[in-house]
C-alpha cells in the first residue's frame, strides 16, 4: 500500500493506471475509520483493479463554531485499517496541500442540497462537493463509493456527477450499525458512555416514525411529532426530524415511491445524523 500526501503524486499514479487499462474506484473519508468505512471499501475492492481511500478532513465542510480541530484523528490506525482491507493507495493531504490559499472556486448544487443537514450548515454541502470534485480530478475514479449514512450528501453527489457530466459510476454503500442500532460515525467517539446510550433514540425514534408511516401515510405529521419527542424524552435536542422524497428531498405527494425518515439530534455537544429509507 502506498501513501500519497501530494496532489501531484496522486494524480500522476490515477492518469498511469487509467492508461494502463486498470479501473479505479475511489473510496472518500475524512478519516478515523470504522466499520461503515470499511463496508465502503470492500464494495470498492471488490469492483475496480485499483481503490484509492482519501483520508482528508476538510476544512471547507466546517463552519467557524464546528468542530473542525477537534475531530478525530488516528493515521496511522487508519493506515492500518486501509491496508488490511487491501487498499492500494491511501491519499492524505494537508489542508494546504489541498487548497491555495486564495482559493476562489467552489462547485454548489443548489436543490438537494437546501432541506435537512443544508438548512443548519448553510455552506456544508458547498464544501463537499468541492472537495469531492477536487478528488474525482485528482483520483481519477471509474466508480467513487458513498455511504447510504450520509443519504443527503449522497444525492447531492449523485446530482452533481449527472448534472456536470462527471464519467463516473456513484455506488451506495448500506448504512452501518454498531449491534445496538447506533449508526457507526467517527463523532460517536464525542459520547460518554451516558449520552451514547440516551442517543440510541434517534434509530428508535426513525424505526417508530417508520412503522407509523407505513401503516398510516396519511398521518406522517403525528409520526414525526413523534418521533422528535422520543429523541427529547432522551434528552437529546432535535435539528430536524423529516420525512422527505428520497428523489426529490421535498414533501412527499402522490408520486412518491420512496420515502427517507432522516433526523439530526444533538447529545451533550454532538450532533448525530440517522435515517430509514423505505418503499411506500
Ligand atoms: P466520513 O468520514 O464520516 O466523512 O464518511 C466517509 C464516507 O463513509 C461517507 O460516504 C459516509 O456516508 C460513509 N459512512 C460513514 N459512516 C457510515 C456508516 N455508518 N455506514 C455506511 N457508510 C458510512
């Protein structure tokens, strides 16, 4: 397994392998790797010739008051973990590496990106698809695998590769579940052992919305009064609990077919994200 820390280096090896007929998938992560991650991976693995992981925490994701100094942070563990699962090269810039400091392009999708997680982090979305457009030139990818975790970036990537013709597959990775139900994130590592258990509510609270839903469409609004209510009877305090379109991320109507309960809930100074996609 090789480590690159230069844009150069990177792209220098993804424009060689292209040539030489080898397909690359790209696995994006901003590090402190877990078991979702590694689902990830082996999905690339087991579709290209070459996975490439790009282990970067991206600056230009984090608003000033988040928590961008503060996130985990373990290389070498991460190193350890790529190359067990046989990746082949693991990018990992620094954040001035990656960007000039008067850097002034940004790529923004301007839909799917406003509901949900876009309506508290206004400029969250702005820097993953930069960033992620900035790995797509440099990693070269045939396929880029996301995590079904994350089902709102998800879609603005999957509008982003269409909308500007991007010649890469995106492929969904299923979300990952610690065995209590607790979605496996690098943030969890943030919980005391208190707050990890009380924030079992918010997959409690998505399962319950979710039942209600399917036995009674018509009642989705008392669903989701529900469910924020079992997440602040944990004691967490709710962002956002949402039953969206998982086409369109708007309300759902007559045509929707699919449907994604997704919730965002703060624990202590944590904020979680979770959501259950379902068939109508
Ligand atoms: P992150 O390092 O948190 O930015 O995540 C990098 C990639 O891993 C994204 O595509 C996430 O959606 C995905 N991911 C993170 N957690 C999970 C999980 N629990 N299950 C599946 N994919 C995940």
């Amino acid at each position: 397994m090789t480590v690159f820390k230069t844009k150069k280096e990177l792209q220098k090896f993804a424009l060689e392998t292209r040539r030489s007929g080898r397909t690359i998938a790209l696995v994006p992560t901003m590090g402190f790797l877990h078991k979702g991650h590694m689902s990830l991976i082996d999905i690339a693995r087991a579709k290209a010739d070459v996975v490439i992981v790009s282990v970067f925490v991206n600056p230009t994701q984090f608003a000033p008051n988040e928590d961008f100094d503060s996130y985990p942070r373990d290389f070498e563990r991460d190193a350890k973990m790529c190359e067990e699962h046989k990746v082949d090269v693991v990018f990992a810039p620094e954040p001035s590496e990656m960007y000039d400091a008067d850097a002034s392009t940004f790529v923004n999708e301007m839909m799917l990106s406003r509901p949900l997680c876009g309506a508290s982090r206004p400029t969250f979305f702005r820097g993953v698809t930069t960033v992620v457009t900035k790995l797509f030139h440099l990693a070269q990818p045939d396929f880029a695998v996301f995590g079904e975790k994350d089902a709102q970036q998800l879609l603005v990537i999957k509008r982003m590769v269409r909308d500007l013709d991007f010649p890469i597959e995106i492929i969904n990775g299923k979300l990952i579940r610690d065995e209590d139900g607790l979605a496996t994130s690098s943030r969890n590592r943030y919980l005391s052992q208190d707050e990890r258990q009380r924030a079992l509510a918010i997959h409690q609270s998505l399962l319950g919305a979710k039942a209600a839903i399917i036995a009674d469409p018509g009642k989705i609004d008392v669903a989701l009064h529900n469910a924020k209510a079992v997440i602040t009877a944990a004691g967490g305090r709710v962002d956002y609990v949402s039953a969206l379109d998982t086409e369109t991320l708007e309300a759902p109507t007559k045509k929707t077919r699919r449907l994604i309960v997704a919730a965002a809930a703060f624990f202590g100074t944590t904020r979680l994200i979770d959501n259950e996609m379902f068939d109508l």
